[in-house]
C-alpha cells in the first residue's frame, strides 16, 4: 500500500491536474497515436490494489528492467510507446502526458534523445508536480557516435557527437537497473529489500550473462567487421567487445534519408570482407537491405534490433530485453561474422521466420 506521503502527493498531483490546465499547453503542436502501452505489469498478488505505486516508461528497455526490479510488489510498471512503433521517433498526444504526471514516477532516457519527454518534464517542472523523475541515463559515461569505426571513417559535425544507446551493453545496462532501483525504492520504500534482491539477481543471472555469451559470439568470429542497414544504434556493442559496427547512415536519425555515398560504402565493405549477410533493423525500412542483395553479393539480411520497440508478437510471447537479445540479435551476430550457418543460429525455425524478413 502507498504510504501517507505518496497519497499526499498524488492528491496535491490530481489538484495541479485539475486547475492549471496543464494538459492542453503539455505537448502544443504534438501530433499522433498516443495513449495505449505496449505493456504492462503488475505482480499477480497485488492486481486489485487501487493504491499501488504507478511507473510510467518512455523507452522499451528501461520499461523491461523497472518490471523485473518491480517483482513480486505492488508497483504497477508501464511502457508508454505502444507496440511497433520505434522508441525514439514517435510524437504522442497529449494523454501521454497525463498518465506521466498521474503516475508515481517516470523513467526516462535523459535528454535530448525523446523530445517529447523532455517536454513532459519541463512540464512537470514548471507546474511543480511531484512525479519522480528518474534518469536512466544517470552515471554513464557515453561514448562518440563514431566510436567503433574505423577513424578515417569518422567524419565530422553530427558523428563527433555522443550515442545515447548506452542500454547495448549490458554492463552499462546494469548501472541503468541500479538507478532505476533507487527510484522505486524512494517511492516504494516499505518494499526497498525486495526491490534490491531483484535488481541484483537481474544484473547477476541476466546482464552477466548476456555480456558473457555476447563476448563468446565475437571472440570466436575471424571477422571483426558487421555491416548493418540501420541506423547508427549499435556503437556500444562494438565498444564492448571490440568490432567495428558498419551502419549504413552514420547519425542517430532511424529515418534519415540514405544517399548514394552511403550505399557505396556499404558495398565497399561487403566486396572487402567477404560479406555473405548482413543485418537489418526490425523497425526501419528494409528497402536499403534489399537494395544490397540485388546489388552485391549478399545473399540475406536478418534482423537486430537496439531494444528501441515491441512487435505485437514479442509482447504476446512477454519478451524483454533478454529475450530479445538471444532469440533476435546474438543469431544475427552469430550469422553476419560467420560464425554459424544461418540454418544453425537461433531456435527451430528461426532462419526461415527471420531470412529476409518484411
């Protein structure tokens, strides 16, 4: 049950709902889908308490990690991107803002990188309501965007910047999952020990292991070079274990318009390498990967993913963040280094289901 404190503020929150008018100034000018999650949890034995603390999510992995610390309390976790849309290029309405400011806390990814949850908290700021804001993004050390190509390859202006995917590697990932439990802990505090537990089994029997099996994959690759047709996502994988991870469009926009040049050079490294397959992303447009095929000698694309949204099917399979990453992205790693047949990556079924997919 919440404490005499955390009704408090949610009383003080639904009066601040109700008189400024914050609703309708929150996110002016914003356009698009908005107010159904893409998931949702509660630990079974506390489903029918009205009173549970409420954390809203405005990213896919941290939504995932929060659930895992949050289980087996009351705390009701929620992810606001709703399913198959990606988690950085979508405009909610403004609902979304209302379920931030209704909620106990909200877990963002820092900013600069979802601007409409940067305007939610300039929102929650000015109109002092006393949503904890929690920063998943607090305590890492972000590396350049560029940072795993090769430095002729660099470039200038928007690729000397800092990549916010830091949630790739999973030991930067587990200092996220410590903040995130800091938060829950201040709003749930009755709960602190078992909040705790959890996030170190998660960090221990989770992220541990993830890193492990990662370095398996790439030090037993002969190639230290993937090309993907994605975005530039996956710098903090190549930092981690060494690889120089060849996006096709070098900045953080998933829908950049992709140039001749780009292309070029994609069909460069292909020809250099030896490149049979290559990866591409779940959430953006297959048409450069398919480009490529025709192209060079590529024979196939398979899917990676930087954990940015859900398919509808992932949801309904209850996948997380570990989930994604072995039945996802380790085949494809596994596949695009030559490490494995594609008929050997991934489980039953996986090569068919994921070769070339649409």
């Amino acid at each position: 049950m919440r404490t005499t404190e955390n009704r408090s503020r949610l009383s003080r929150r639904r009066a601040l709902l109700a008189g400024s008018g914050v609703l309708a100034a929150a996110l002016a000018g914003c356009t698009g889908a908005g107010g159904q999650q893409a998931n949702r949890t509660t630990a079974s034995s506390f489903e029918d308490d009205e009173d549970a603390p409420v954390v809203v999510a405005s990213f896919f992995s941290f939504y995932d990690f929060a659930r895992n610390v949050a289980r087996d309390t009351p705390i009701d976790v929620r992810n606001l991107v709703p399913t198959g849309l990606h988690g950085h290029g979508w405009e909610p309405n403004a609902q979304i803002t209302r379920e931030i400011i209704e909620a106990d806390a909200f877990i963002h990814v820092g900013e600069n990188f979802q601007p409409w949850a940067d305007r939610a908290i300039t929102t929650i700021k000015a109109d002092g309501v006393e949503t904890e804001l929690i920063n998943a993004r607090a305590g890492i050390e972000l590396v350049d965007l560029a940072a795993s190509l090769d430095p002729e390859e660099e470039g200038v202006g928007e690729n000397r910047g800092r990549d916010p995917h830091f949630w790739l590697d999973p030991q930067r990932a587990k200092q996220s999952v410590r903040t995130i439990t800091d938060g829950l802990v201040d709003i749930a505090p009755e709960h602190e020990e078992t909040l705790r537990e959890n996030a170190e089994t998660y960090q221990r029997e989770v992220l541990d292991r993830i890193d492990a099996d990662y370095r398996s994959i790439f030090d037993a690759a002969d190639r230290d070079v993937v090309q993907l047709a994605a975005h530039n996502a996956f710098q903090y994988i190549g930092v981690a274990y060494g690889i120089q991870m060849r996006p096709l469009v070098t900045n953080l926009a998933a829908s950049d318009d992709i140039k001749p040049s780009d292309i070029t050079d994609a069909k460069e490294t292909i020809d250099e390498y030896g490149i049979r397959y290559i990866g591409a992303a779940v959430f953006e447009t297959r048409r450069p990967a398919e480009q490529l095929i025709r192209e060079t000698a590529v024979e196939a694309y398979f899917p990676v993913t930087p954990y940015a949204g859900v398919r509808e099917d992932w949801v309904e399979s209850g996948w997380g963040y570990e989930e994604i990453a072995y039945n996802i992205n380790m085949p494809t790693f596994e596949v695009v280094l030559g490490n494995k047949p594609p008929e050997e990556a991934g489980p039953d079924g996986w090569a068919e289901k994921w070769r070339n997919f649409e």
